[in-house]
C-alpha cells in the first residue's frame, strides 16, 4: 500500500471516530422533523435539543443564541448580513481584516455592490491585526466589524480579547469567525456573534454554527422561518447536528495533549525547512499560532506543482498560492502580509500524526523542491543573496537590463528577475515587464528575501486588460538588512513622462 499522510485539515479534518459512531446512532433515532409532536418527532427534537446545549457549554454563549446552519459560510453570510440589517440606523459601515475568510470577503463584497462601506484593516507581515487598527477604524457610523480568532492560511492568533474589549467600549458587535480555532478552546472575550463549521474539528461536511449573543442587534437576511430562531430556514440534519457537537466534545478533551504535543512537531518544521530547503520563508506568528498549522513559501516555485509532487511521495498538503493556468492572483491573505506567494505549502497536522511521518516529510520535501526549480531553471544558490550578486566580478555588468516576462506565469518573473540581476553591477536597475497578478508580490518578496531595493512600478500601455506592469528593482552594493523598509517599501507615484515612455534611464518600457 502507498505512503500516506494527510496534512491538511485545515481544509478539512478527517472524520473523527466519536463522530462517526454519533451519526450512525443518531441516524437510527434522529432521522424525523424535530417540530413534529409524535414519538419519532419527540426523539429527534431531544437529540437536537440535548446537542444545542452540549454545543453551547462548548462555545461558551446560551443555546437559545446558537442556531445551526448548512455550513460556515452560511453562517458568516447570515451573520455579517443580519448584524448589518440590524444595525443600518446606525451606519452602513463595515470593518474587516484584509486576511478574513473568503466568505467574509464575498459578504464585504456583497454589501459595498449594494452602496456599504467596507473598510479593510492590513496586517503585519505576520499576519496579525495590531489591536491599535481596530481601534483606528471605528467611527460613529460603522455597523460591524468582522475579525477571525485565527487565520486560515498561516495559522496566526488574533487579538480578539483586545478587539472585543474595543467594541463594546465603543457600542459596535464584533463577529468572529472561530472555524479553525474553536477544536481548540472556547474563543475569549466580549464578541457578539461568532461563526463555526464541524468539518474543520472532524464533524461532517453540511453544519456550521452561529451564536448571536443576547442584544446584539440583528434581522435575519432570509425570509423568516420558525425554526433555529428564524436564521436558518428549514431544520436542521440532526444526526449531522449530533455528530458535529460529538466530534467538537471529543476533540476539546483531545486538545491539552494534542496541543503540545502537534505544538512541537510544527515547531521542528519551522526550524528545519529553511536550513533544509534554500529560499525558503516561514509565514505567519511564530509564537501567536494554531499549534498544528504552519506556512512557508519557497522561492523560484510553483505551489499547485508542489502539491502535486508532494502528493506523489504520499503527502496531502494544500497551497494558499492560487498562480495557476486556471487564475493569475495570489492568495488574498499572503497578498495583504505581503510575502512570498509562490510556492506556499500550508501543512496543518491532524491530531494523531506522529514524528516519522514529520521527518518522513522533511527528508522528502527539499529532494521535490529541487526538482521543480530545476525544471523552472532557477539560478542556484550557494549562500547569501548569490543570485542578486553573482555577477560582481564580471567587468562588462551594465547599468539597466530590461526583462520582458509578458505572459509569464508565476514564478518564472521572479525568476528572469534573478537572472538579470547577475548582468548588472552594484547600483544598476532591472526593470521587469509583467502582467501575471502575483508578480507585484512576488518581486516584492524577493528583493526582500535577496536583500535588494523594490524602487517602484508603473502601468505599461497597450494591454486592454490594464494588467501589464513594469517593477524596477536596484541591485544594491551591500545587503540590505533584513529589517530594513527599502526591501519591502510602498513605491510613490509611477515616474513621470507616462506609461510606456522611456525610463530615467533612458530604457525603453515598451507595452
């Protein structure tokens, strides 16, 4: 039988045995329409009645302010529209991090298409929401504010004590969305409304929750039903509803031993991979994390070619890179952190994974990483930025190289960046041309991992689509620290003289 290991319940957990055993029982006696009066009625109305209050001691709110619903995003579109219906005297302005769920995003969406406000707080490169931004966006005005307890993608805490604190000192609900932390432990702090779905802690597929705690404004979006307070139309699947609360039960008492234990094993996949794998950078809080989930981005590679290698050799990993053939944009959240989106690999550990299969996992991925660059022709590396400085010696390095990567996918760009860069001196300037979504990203981690300046970017003429961009980066004659702001800075204003006009060097940015 072939290698197996299934790193990537972040997604979705594999069924937990509890779960399992409580659906098929509750199949058997939970199977009729809880509203109905007769025996079979009365069953399956005990079975959901008995999980709404075992759920709600877990989540920590009141069951008659937990409604279940067909799904975590159903419960994030119903809350975030029925906080917003109940509050729209007050405002139409809606506060979310950049690094939310896509569902909150498509909600966000949603509302600004219907004349909303939508305000989106940045994170720092770890991904975390500084309590001070959530203080700053609030005004008289804003309705809601949306703020995950732990990101989906890198694994970082919130600080939803601080954010919560922060609301309700300034009257306005905060909706968390909990999928990825509540098989964890109960979410702190004063929120109004949280968010859940049983697939992420090993309940099945089709049950999310929703908590709208006691005076929280709200009118729910959809015609109003008499069942599960008139959020959710229609009852709900109660041997599903069982098997979900079961699972969350199960995977809490799990949760001590699991946390430390995953805790480390995630601790020696962040340490290991940089020394193992060059180019490579770790994503996310290193401290202020889910104990099974981390992400790291390797250079000169594509993530949906990594994910097929890996599961060649028997691991199930996803990417948060979306630089397919099929789209040509990085994922939102390493986008708004601004590293590294090709490449990514988000390995998130399901409870029982051992440390065979974590070493199993480091002896394998360097070999595959390797591979793939090699197919992509990336430059090596020997150490230090090489790549930005391999060609210091050469007496013929010029000043400008420009680099057309026109219909390049992502991480060819970066990659041609690299190349030219051995072709000009210290203090000369590649100037990439490239309409693929990521590459402003892209280029911009890299001179960041390379130690090199990101001068600016400007629109190119002559593509309809508006996408074609030319990124000059400066080849620096000594490293620029790790820390320092030139690497990753915001460029000002694109150059004068227009798009497609000769650059200050007198370079030809044709469209």
């Amino acid at each position: 039988m072939p290698y197996s290991a299934y790193f990537d319940v972040a997604s979705t957990a594999p069924p937990h045995p509890v779960a399992r055993q409580a659906l098929l029982a509750a199949l058997e006696e939970g199977w009729a329409d809880p509203t109905r009066l007769h025996r079979e009625g009365r069953r399956a109305r005990l079975l959901l009645d008995t999980a709404r209050e075992a759920a709600a001691e877990l989540i920590g709110c009141r069951p008659d302010e937990l409604s279940f619903t067909s799904s975590g995003s159903r419960a994030l579109h119903t809350g975030i529209a029925g906080a917003l219906a109940g509050r729209r005297r007050v405002g139409r302005r809606l506060v979310i991090s950049a690094v939310e769920h896509s569902a909150v995003l498509r909600a966000a969406e949603a509302h600004e298409a219907e004349g909303g406000t939508v305000v989106r707080m940045a994170p720092e490169r770890t991904g975390r929401i500084e309590p001070g931004t959530v203080t700053d966006t609030l005004t008289g005005d804003t309705a809601l504010v949306c703020l995950q307890s732990a990101n989906h993608e890198v694994g970082t805490e919130q600080p939803v004590i601080e954010a919560a604190e922060t609301c309700r000192a300034a009257g306005v609900p905060l909706l968390v969305d909990a999928a990825q932390s509540l098989g964890w432990g109960t979410v702190p702090g004063a929120w109004s409304l949280l968010a859940a779905s049983a697939h992420k802690w090993g309940g099945p597929a089709g049950v999310g929750m929703l908590v709208v705690r006691k005076g929280t404004r709200f009118v729910a979006p959809l015609p109003r039903d008499e069942r599960e307070a008139g959020r959710a139309p229609g009852f709900p699947a109660v041997p599903q509803v069982v098997a979900a609360v079961a699972a969350l039960r199960a995977v809490r008492e799990e949760a001590v031993e699991a946390d430390g234990r995953l805790r480390g094993l995630v601790d020696r996949i962040r340490e290991r991979v940089p020394e193992l794998v060059p180019d490579t950078e770790v994503v996310g809080d290193p401290v202020r994390r889910l104990p099974h989930l981390v992400t790291f981005s390797c250079l000169y590679v594509d993530g949906e070619a990594l994910v097929h290698a890996l599961d060649r050799e028997g691991f199930a990993i996803s990417s948060g890179s979306s630089c397919t053939s099929d789209t040509l944009e990085p994922s939102h959240v390493l986008r708004a952190m601004g590293v590294l989106s090709s490449g990514n690999v988000r390995v998130s550990l399901p409870t029982g994974t051992t440390g065979e299969e974590v070493d199993r996992f480091l002896d394998v991925l360097p070999r595959v990483v390797a591979g793939i660059r090699e197919r992509y022709g990336a430059p090596p590396r020997t150490g230090g930025a090489q790549d930005a400085r391999a060609g210091e010696a050469r007496p013929d390095g010029g000043t400008e190289v420009t680099v057309d990567a026109l219909g390049l996918v992502c991480p060819r760009p970066v990659i041609e960046l690299a190349r030219a860069m051995a072709r000009v001196r210290p203090g000369g300037v590649v100037t990439v041309l490239a309409d693929d979504g990521a590459a402003e990203l892209d280029i911009r981690a890299w001179c960041h991992l390379r130690e090199q300046e990101f001068l600016d970017e400007r629109p190119l003429g002559g593509d309809p689509a508006g996408a074609a961009r030319a990124y000059r980066v400066r080849r620096t004659e000594r490293p620029i620290p790790a820390d320092d702001p030139a690497a990753r800075r915001v460029p000002g204003p694109p150059p004068t003289g227009g798009p497609g006009s000769a650059g200050p060097h007198g370079d030809g940015l044709r469209p």
